[in-house]
C-alpha cells in the first residue's frame, strides 16, 4: 500500500508541474510554445482552458490524497 500511494505521488506531482506549466500565464508561457498563444478567444477563455482548469484540479486533488494517505501510514505505522 504504501509503494502504491508514493507512485502515484511521484506520477501526479510530475503530471501536476506539467499541467501547471501549460497554463497561460500573462507572457504566454509554455503554453504558447505548443500554439497555445496563436488561438485567441473573445469570451477570455477557451475550452482547452477551461478542461485544462479541471485536468489540474483534478490531478491536485489526487495529489493531496496521495499525500494524507501516506502521513496516515506513517503516522499509524503501517
């Protein structure tokens, strides 16, 4: 159980920095560089925007779950 919660800690942290980074900041970032920049959009945000708000939030919450469960077990030490 506890190899299981630090994997997928390691793979939602590398996917949440991924996510992160792909969102417009004010200068585009790197979301600009995968054409992100080209598309712009009169209502302020996009549905890729949007779904990638909601990819993010999502893998966060996985995160934060990841986290609390392996505190838990080693906190009970499990």
């Amino acid at each position: 159980m506890h190899l299981s919660l630090q994997i997928v800690l390691i793979i939602s942290s590398v996917l949440l920095v991924l996510l992160i980074l792909l969102h417009r900041g004010r200068g585009g970032g790197l979301s600009s560089l995968f054409g992100g920049g080209v598309q712009s959009s009169l209502s302020g945000s996009s549905v890729v925007e949007k779904n990638l708000d909601r990819i993010t939030v999502f893998v966060g919450a996985i995160w934060v779950i990841a986290i609390i469960g392996i505190g838990l077990l080693v906190k009970l030490g499990i």
